[in-house]
C-alpha cells in the first residue's frame, strides 16, 4: 500500500501546486475593494479567506509533526488558530500572499518527504485521528473549494478542475463523510 500512497500523494501535491498558483495569481491583481469583498463564506472578507489558507497549512503542517512525533492531541488551541487567523488577517496583502506560498511550500515539503510508515502515522485534527497520508487530500480539498469561494466571491467563477475532482472524490465519500457525519447522518457544518 506504501507505493500507492506515494503515487496518490505525489499526484495530490502537484494538483495543490496548481490550485495554489491560480489562488496566488488571482490576488496579486486585486485592488483593495476586491480585498474587501466578503465571500461566499460569510462573514469572511477575500483577505480573511486567503488568510485561512495560509493559517490551515500552518496547522496541518503543526498536526503532521505531532503526529510523526507520536501525538495524539492537538497541541494548538482553537483560540490560538483563531488568534493567527486575525494575525494573518492584518498583514498587508503582498505579506498576506507571501505568507500563504511560503506556508503552503513548508506544508509540501513535509508531506514529500513522507515515506513508509509515516504516511500511515496517525496524526491529531479537529475531526480526530486521521493517517498522515489524508492531509495530501484535505489540504486539496481546502485548496479547491476556497478557491472556488474566491473566484465566485470575485464574480469570476470556475469549475473545480476535472482531476481535482476525480482525485477527491473516493477521499470525501470513504473518509471525510463518514468522519464529518453524527451519527444519526446529519452531516455536521464545517
């Protein structure tokens, strides 16, 4: 299953770099208007979406360590992520975006360099323990649907690429589904 894992992960980090660009590339062009649109994930302005990007490859890369380190809890609390985010939320939009591709490259450094067992490692996320290899896929995730968020916030809509989609697809329906459910099958807000 190793060799498996490494092709789907090698596969996800490049789909993350592309997502990442387009990401990049769009809010290098925005005026400060546009910085200021809220989203399609209210209350949060463009500025507070890219900041959760940046913010969420810092955590993933946070959880990843402890989990590679034998962790089973989150050593990062929900209000020190909310602190960053607003941290993040007050750069300047050029520190902003450098923050969320240097975040981003550190995240994808950490999980190529995962091999044999430690893409197994179990490692601590909100929804509990989860293999280390599945934060290729839920970064992806991230990366695809808050980039969609950003385009559509921006009236610049765009279909979430075809191989994104394919990619994810087994990953939200086997994992992320059941993980984000209640019991009784309602599935929670995220």
């Amino acid at each position: 299953m190793t060799s498996e894992h490494i092709r789907h992960r090698d596969e996800g980090l490049v789909l993350q770099r592309e997502l990442m660009s387009s990401i990049l590339t769009t809010g290098q062009v925005l005026d400060d208007e546009h910085w200021s649109r809220t989203t399609t994930c209210p209350p949060w302005s463009v500025r507070d979406l890219i900041a959760h990007l940046a913010r969420g490859a810092e955590t993933f890369s946070a959880m990843l360590e402890a989990g590679l380190r034998g962790e089973r809890t989150l050593s990062i609390s929900l209000e020190e992520r909310e602190q960053r985010q607003r941290d993040l939320s007050a750069l300047t939009e050029r520190e902003l975006l450098t923050t969320v591709r240097s975040s981003q490259e550190v995240l994808q450094e950490k999980l190529a360099r995962l091999e044999g067992d430690a893409l197994e490692a179990l490692c601590p996320h909100t929804r509990g323990l989860q293999p280390a290899w599945w934060f290729v896929d839920q970064r992806l995730s991230e990366l695809a649907f808050h980039g969609w968020d950003l385009h559509v916030s921006l009236g610049t809509e765009r279909e979430i690429p075809p191989a994104v989609g394919r990619f994810l697809l087994p990953t939200l329906l086997t994992r992320n589904l059941p993980t984000w459910s209640k019991a009784t099958g309602e599935v929670n807000a995220l």
